[in-house]
C-alpha cells in the first residue's frame, strides 16, 4: 500500500513544514567496544515529535482535494499537538480529544495553538469513541494517529533521511506504540538496507502492539500507569496496516521498565542537555541498560519526543 514513490514524495510534500532533524554518535556503552550509538533528534522537531511527518503529510494532501472542513484528533498530547499546529498552518479547524491524564505540558501547546480541546474518557480508547461519535454530528475529518498511509508514509521520511545520513546502520531502535512510526521507517530504510534490524522498543506494561506480535493476534490491554505516556493505548477494533506492516517488518522487541525509562531521560538531560520526554526515550533506555549487545557495532536510535515539562525532569532527577 505504500511505495518509495509515495515516500518520496511525502518527504517533497512536508518539507517547508518540519526539520530535517540531527543526528548525535556516541560510543557504545561498553568501553571495550569500537561501536557507536547513532541517535536520530526527533526530540528538536517542529511541535517536539516526529508525529508533524505524519501529520502534515495527511493535512497538504487532505486540502489539496477538500479545503473547507476541520478535522478531529484523538491524541495522547503529540500526535494532537501535530494535528492542530498543521490545521493553523492551513487555516482549518481542529478539534483534539484528548483522555484524562493527558501531560499539562502537552495541553498548554495544544492550546496555544488554537485548537478546540475536548478532555473526555479515562482512556485513550475511551476518547476515540467519544470523538469517532463527534466526527459524524459536526463533519470533522478523523485522522488517525497511525494506522493510515498517509502518515505512515509521512513517519518513513526520517528513514529516508536515516539512509542518506546514515546508511548501512546494523540495526535501528524504534519507540513503538501503534506502530505508524516503525512501520514507515522499517519500509523506507530495509528497502536500500534490507539486513538492518529493526527493533521495537516499549514500556513493560500494556504493551499492545508487542504483545499481540508476540500472540499472532492483535489483542487488548488496559492502560497502565507509565512514564511514556505517548506510548500508550490500543491499536483499535479495525486495525488495517500496522500491525501486518509490523509482523512484516519488525525483527525483535525490547520491552524497558519504568526505572530504566526514568534513567534515560534524566541521563538524557544532565549528560546530553538534552528534553526527552519518557515515550520518547525507550530506545536511549534500550541503549543504555545494555539491550544493544548482540545488534552489531552500529545501532541507530530514534529519540522521538521532547514534549516534557521541566518539572517533570527534576522529579525524576530528584527521585
Ligand atoms: C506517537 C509516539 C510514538 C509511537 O508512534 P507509533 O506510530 O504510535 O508507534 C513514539 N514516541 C513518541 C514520542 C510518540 O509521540
């Protein structure tokens, strides 16, 4: 369903929009080895996540057919804040629904944007029905936050841009939920290097997508507390691309607990300066706890979110 082609021209499509984010080499973690850690800085885009690829890639082509109607989010907070930073851009409406729960961080951006914010639901599976519902009584246009080709081939641009920056890397580590991003950067990179490993990389507890890779099956799972709350959620009833797309293209998992999630990001701040937020810092937590041996010398990491409030951070360096 989505070929270099449609990659290509995503990458053309978005560019006036995002970052062609950074890259930073570190030395592997083990001092004995001549290996080094590549992070890509998705953390330095444009609204603090890789999800404006996605984003503005399914926007540009939605108003190059249809201009006039708004459109509706359900969101964790980044994918929402995507949405609404492209629809001002574009002039159109946005409404997010976001489950309670949602980081204050992310709101206040959200806000700022000009976005309508409906807060509804104890869940992220919660809020989508409630917003699927507000779709058809006020004409807004859904746009999924990963299970869609638009935004799948919008996330497989930091593959094209891993290819050129970095070609030949023995293994890439993905932060994974839904699986739009993984999908799209294992499609874009394993077509120029196809014996890269592609790793996902989550939180231990409701791990949906991991699970139901592990089951052969797309299961449910409830919501548990985590420090990568962009991680969280389901992957829906009528899943139609990224869990085949996964069960194609993803080579292993790596599941990290919250300790090792919470030493990621301080180690993220205090030694890289760097703002990573929890869901955004899995593949570092990946990286750093040792979960690299056995992939090679050259290990790509996607550091895939920023979007955390500097309270946050000195909770977790206090703790
Ligand atoms: C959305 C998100 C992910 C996961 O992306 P999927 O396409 O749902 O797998 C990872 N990291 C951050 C920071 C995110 O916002």
């Amino acid at each position: 369903v989505i070929n270099s082609e449609d990659i290509l021209q995503a990458h053309k499509r978005i560019a006036g929009y995002i970052r062609g984010t950074p890259t930073f080499h570190l030395p592997h973690y083990r001092p004995d080895s001549e290996g080094e850690i590549v992070y890509k800085l998705e953390n330095l885009q444009v609204t603090g996540s890789f999800k404006i690829r996605g984003a503005a890639n399914k926007l540009l082509k939605m108003v190059e057919t249809a201009r006039g109607t708004g459109v509706l989010a359900v969101s964790t907070g980044n994918h929402g804040r995507a949405v609404a930073y492209m629809a001002s851009r574009l002039g159109i409406r946005a409404v997010i629904c976001l489950s309670r729960g949602v980081a204050p961080v992310k709101i206040a951006a959200i806000q700022q944007l000009g976005a309508e914010i409906r807060t509804t639901g104890d869940s992220y599976d919660e809020a989508t029905a409630y917003a699927k519902e507000l779709c058809v009584s006020e004409k807004l246009t859904f746009i999924e936050p990963f299970d869609d080709p638009d935004i799948i081939a919008g996330q497989a641009t930091i593959g094209l841009e891993l290819i050129d920056s970095e070609p030949g890397l023995d293994a890439i580590f993905v932060p994974m939920s839904g699986g739009g991003l993984i999908s799209g950067i294992g499609l874009a990179y394993k077509r120029v290097f196809p014996g890269t490993r592609v790793v996902g990389i989550t939180m231990e507890g409701g791990a949906v997508m991991a699970e139901s890779l592990n089951r052969g099956e797309i299961v449910d799972l409830p919501e548990e507390e985590t420090l990568a709350d962009a991680l969280v959620g389901g992957l829906g009833d009528s899943n139609q691309y990224t869990f085949s797309l996964c069960q194609q293209l993803v080579d292993d998992l790596i599941l990290v607990d919250e300790d090792e999630i919470r030493k990621a990001v301080v180690h993220a701040f205090e030694d890289l300066r760097m703002l990573v937020e929890g869901g955004g810092a899995v593949g570092i937590a990946a990286a750093q706890s040792g979960k690299v041996e056995g992939f090679g010398e050259r290990i790509g990491v996607i550091v895939s979110g920023g979007n955390i409030g500097l309270s946050q951070v000195d909770q977790l360096v206090s703790n």
